[in-house]
C-alpha cells in the first residue's frame, strides 16, 4: 500500500505568485517541486532557446571543436560510435547529421548488445584502427572506456569522448578524484572539474552541445542546428533524465520541430504504428523510442540509424515496418518474461527481500531492463534481472531502482567479483558468473540500510479536488505545465469517499481498469492501465459486489480525444 501524503509547501506558493504572468495553478505545481528562483520559473513559463547555456562552459569543449575542425581541413575520416538504446540512436544521429552539414567522411559503428555488450567494444577499435580512421567520437558511451580508448590513441588515433554516465573515481579520506580516460577531449557534465551550469542532460544532449560549440565557431545554420532537437527531444524522454533546465527546451523546441517534421522515417513510424495524433512525450516514450530501441534489443541498432538516413520512400516504409513488427515482438518477450521472473519471485519469497535479484536464463538478455522496471513497480524495491549470456558461465542483465536506493553506489561495492559493471543511480547494467549470483543477491541484502519507510512508495498530491468540481478546462489548462517527466511530474489530486457507479477490466488481455465514478450526482469516466493488482484488491475488500462502494483516489484529469469527441478522464494513479 502506498501513502499519499498532500503537499504543504504554501511560502513556495505565495512566492512564486510575485512572479509575472504566472497563474495559481501554476504557482502551486511548480512551489509543490521547489522550483521558485525567479530564472528558473521564468525558464518553465518562457522556455527559449535563447536561455540555452554556452557549451563551451563544458570543460574540453574547445578542445574538441579544434580537433573536428582539424581533422575535417586535413580531411581524415571521423568515425562516430555509439550505443544501441534510444539515446546512442539519437545521439549518433544528432553527431551524424549534424556533421555532414559541413563534411562528409563520416562513418559510424554501433555495438551489438548481446554479442559485444554495452560501449566501446574491442572489435570496434580494431576494426577502426584497420579503417586508418583519423578522429574517433563517442556518443552516449566511452566514460569507463578506459583500455579501448588506449588501445585507439596508441594507434595514432585521436579521440573524443561524450557521454554523461557516472565518472569513475578514487577516493582518499574526504578526498575524492575522478578517473577519466586518456582521450583528446573528454566531454562530460558530470566530471567533478565541471563549472556546467546543469549534469543532467542526456547522451544526445551532450552531442547537441558539443553541435552548437561547433556550428558558432563556424557561423552555421541555426535553423538546420536547432533541427536537430527531433532527435534530442527523443533521447532526453527516453533515457529519463531530468525534464527540467535545459533538458525542458530541448524537448518543448525538439516536439515543435516534430510535429511539422520532414523525416519520413519518422512519419512512416508513426503510420505503422496507428498513430494520428499530435507528437507529444508519450509518443517519444512509448510510439517511437520503444520501436527504434527493439532493433538495438533484438537485432542491431544499425537498422534505426540506416532507417533514419534512407532517402528511398519505399524502403523507408519496408523499414519502418520492419521495425514496428520488431518491437511488437519485444513487448511479447517482455510479457512472457516478466510473467516467469513473478512466478521466480513469489515461489522463492523474494518479494520480501530488500533488494530483489532474479536469474532466468530463458528470457532474452536484451529485454532484462525492461523487466527490472516493471518488477520495481510491482513490489516498489530495487530489481536485478538476469539472464544467460553467449559465454558459459556467465549471466548478464540490467538493474533498476527506487528513488531511496542509488544501485550504481551499492553494487560498486561488489565491482571487484563482476564480470563488468556500468550505470548510475537509478539504472545497471552488469555481467556476472552464475555461480556468484546467490552471494551477489545475499551481499546487496546484508548490506542494504533501507528502512521500512523507505520501501513503501510515495504518492504526493498537489492538491485535494473534489472530483465534482472538475471541469474540462481545468484538464486543458495543466497542458501549459507540459512536458512532465523525471523531477518535474504530472500533478496530481486526490478525493475521499468516491462512489464506484461501474468497474470493469478491459483490452486483449484484460489488465486496464474502465471506471464510472460518482460524487455529489456527478458522473466521470475513469481508467487505470495494468491494474490487475488494484482490480483484485477490490474484489477482496467488496466480494464480486464492487459497484456502489466507495473509494479513495488518486488521479490526473486528462483530455480524452476518440472519434472528434473532446471529454474529461481522470486517469487513476492509485486506489484504496
């Protein structure tokens, strides 16, 4: 059960009402995530490109505009590599297309994620050292890259890392230095030398930056530079950073841009997939990220970035295609996997563990984040899910985590006995023999200093809202406040002693809650996704009698659009 606690910040709301033009509702929702120093209010209400921060405050960014600028005058092959989730597609695409508006000996390379794993692999600087490539550049990867990076410098070629995973450190007493690899320029807002005004931006953010040093040292298009953000917007949604800062514009600018796109590929997605609609951050999370990220997770990323530079229509649309039948595959090995680690979880009582940690060789290696992420909601604790490998012995997987429990720190501290390890507070990726697991899940647990508060979700409430004083506009109107996402999420409401006036489970496979709920003789239609669990509570706690019953909700009013027709949905967050 979760606990629901209301917001009491009222200084930050009557503070943020000083502010110009800026309504209640917005002074509340802002106030409730302590956003209220005047720039930053002003950069939620007025996003501009304009208030974009110089890339050249990020420490070797001038290094690494020299360096392109030399090797594209001396004319020397530069080579991009990338990672195979949604941020390395759109950060290759974003170093890619951004490039080959000045220079066009330009190659990039791609890791496969079950053969040669996550960053540079060793086959990858072999290949590119054989090639004569002159300037190597990382995107989304190269940070802990460490023997690669010297493998590729020893070789005479230079090399350029962007990436904003975790730097490595050693510490000293209170002394704390990091461990960078030896590149030409390492580009990173997370280097502890960093005077950058923001850490959070995303691998194709870092790009963007390192992009826009590069375009006003040369006096490019702006326009064609601020293009760009279609792909930027993309991989800050997708790899979940923070929607605040700069990561805020880059995605309001990147949907503007994709809504009236000339990307055919992006349009033939959204085509074989059904979509109509406007382009917003569900479509980048859940329409387009997720079929560009299967090819990465069950074929090669390549397939998207070949997709994505295809200029013939037809193959554009036989790509496309290609690729939305790819990712209905994954989201099926994703059921079946997660249906095999529940039943591993509930017959082995792992559920009351602290940290849970799941080997299920079955399940496709590619798809084990995915499955953490759904484990973590369901039991709200810190999920590593395993699988077997191509090398005997030795399983990988991904973890992912509660907000209380910061993975990377506390499975550092078992690095020594893993195969590999990467990652940051809320995500891991891991390999590790088989014969360790069982002391791995046992060393996470016997160390883990979580409390018993700290393994119950919270859910905080903007505000109590009588549901029978909703309105359509009030829905309509928390569409200024968009984009929502990590650090800046949907507000949410909260009313007592709902009455149940209709409960039924719809869909293929009946997981989603359809709702009618009445208060004071008003009527409002409500839906809960993947709420079997909620479903069965009910049961239990009214028998099969459950309309007529009253409720306590948590909800978000939304904007239901099907078939012209415009009405209030609330959209429910949790029950009891």
């Amino acid at each position: 059960m979760s606990n629901w606690f209301i917001y009491n910040k009222k200084e930050n709301y009557i503070n943020n009402l000083k502010n110009e033009n800026i309504t209640k509702l917005q002074a509340l929702v802002l106030g409730n995530r302590d956003i209220v120093k005047p720039s930053t209010v002003d950069m939620f209400l007025r996003p501009s490109l304009s208030k974009l921060h110089d890339p050249f405050l990020l420490e070797d960014m001038d290094k690494a505009v020299d360096l392109i600028m030399e090797t594209m005058k001396n004319g020397g092959e530069i080579r991009i590599f990338g990672d195979y989730d949604q941020d390395g597609i759109a950060s290759v695409m974003t170093l890619l297309d951004g490039l080959l508006y000045y220079y066009d000996f330009i190659s990039y390379d791609i890791p496969q994620r079950v053969k040669e794993g996550y960053g540079i692999s060793v086959s990858m600087a072999k290949k590119a050292i054989d090639d004569n490539v002159s300037l190597i550049i990382t995107c989304d990867n190269g940070i802990t890259g460490f023997e690669q990076v010297k493998m590729l410098k020893d070789a005479g070629i230079n090399v350029i890392v962007t990436d904003h995973h975790e730097i490595e450190t050693n510490t000293n007493g209170e002394w704390q230095s990091q461990i960078l690899p030896e590149a030409d320029a390492v580009i990173n807002p997370k280097r502890l030398d960093s005077s950058y005004p923001f850490d959070d931006l995303c691998g194709a953010g870092v790009c963007f930056k390192l992009m826009t040093a590069l375009f006003n040292k040369l006096d490019g298009d702006l326009d064609y530079l601020f293009g760009l953000l279609e792909y930027v917007a993309m991989g800050t949604v997708c790899d979940m950073v923070s929607l605040t800062d700069e990561n805020r514009i880059f995605v309001i600018e990147g949907l503007k841009r994709l809504n009236y796109t000339d990307k055919l590929a992006i349009k033939a997605i959204l085509e074989e997939s059904s979509w109509d609609k406007e382009i917003d951050v569900y479509t980048l999370g859940f329409i387009l990220g997720p079929t560009m990220n299967a090819t990465g997770r069950l074929s090669t990323a390549k397939d998207a970035i070949k997709l994505l530079m295809e200029e013939d229509i037809d193959e554009i649309y036989s790509l496309a295609k290609d690729l939305v039948k790819l990712n209905n595959e994954r989201k099926t090995l994703t059921e079946e996997g997660l249906d095999k680690c529940i039943k591993i979880i509930e017959e082995n009582n792992y559920y009351k563990d602290d940290v849970i940690v799941v080997y299920e060789n079955s399940i496709n290696e590619s798809i084990c984040g995915i499955v953490a992420g759904r484990i973590k909601e369901k039991y709200y604790r810190p999920t590593i899910i395993l699988s077997s490998s191509n090398t005997e012995g030795l399983a990988k997987g991904s973890g992912r985590s509660i907000d209380s429990y910061n993975i990377y720190e506390e499975v550092s501290k078992y690095k020594d006995k893993l195969d590999s390890f990467g990652g940051h507070p809320m995500a891991c990726g891991l390999s590790i023999k088989t014969n360790l697991i069982d002391d791995f899940r046992k060393f996470l647990n016997e160390n883990s200093k979580l409390n018993q508060k700290q393994k119950e979700k919270v859910i905080n409430i903007d505000k109590a809202i009588d549901i029978s004083k909703l309105s359509l506009e009030f829905a309509q109107s928390l569409k200024s406040l968009e984009p929502f996402g990590k650090d800046f999420e949907k507000p949410i409401f909260a009313d007592k002693k709902v009455v149940i006036a209709r409960c039924d489970m719809i869909g293929k496979d009946k997981k989603t809650m359809r709702l009618s709920l009445q208060k004071n003789g008003t009527y409002i239609n409500a839906i809960k996704f993947h709420a079997v669990d909620e479903y069965e509570y009910l049961k239990e706690k009214y028998g099969d009698n459950i309309v007529g019953n009253k409720i306590d909700i948590v909800y978000y009013p939304d904007v239901n659009e099907f078939r012209g027709n415009i009405n209030l949905q609330l959209k429910l967050i949790d029950i009891r």
